[in-house]
C-alpha cells in the first residue's frame, strides 16, 4: 500500500454517510465525497486503487497540519 491511501476497512467516518454527497466523472471507478453542508472535500475512492482512500488531512482529528513536512510540487512548470 502507497502510504499516501488507506485501506477501506481503516478509513472511519465518524457522521453519518447521509452527510455526505459523492460524485463520479469519466470511467465512475473513483468515488469523491464531499459534506452536503459546507462542501468541504473530507476524501475520494481512487481510480487507480479502487477500495483505497486518500484523505484531507485537514479533516482528520488531532492532527496539526503545521508539524507537517510538504512537499510543493509545481504542475504548471513542467
């Protein structure tokens, strides 16, 4: 497993599905969610690994997104 995804059986939403909305485009493998209230973008289902997560970090409980090293990557300049 890539460690940027997690396994389905390790992903927990702790509100409800019905919160959430999900949308499909292209080949419908990959599944993105995002909260029917405020729109926010919580996680998707890749296409490339069906049954994996990756996940907004943002969204996760008792993570401080500061102590994080990142990694800019600039698309546009390639």
């Amino acid at each position: 497993m890539s460690s940027d995804m997690i396994a389905s059986e390790e992903l927990k939403i702790n509100s409800g599905w019905e919160s959430l909305s999900m949308y499909q485009f292209g080949t419908h493998v990959a599944k993105h969610y995002f909260c029917k209230s405020c729109g926010i973008y919580p996680f998707h289902e890749t296409m490339r690994k069906p049954g994996f997560y990756r996940v907004n970090l943002a969204c996760i409980d008792n993570i401080n997104l500061d102590s994080l090293e990142v990694e800019t990557f600039n698309g546009k300049a390639l």
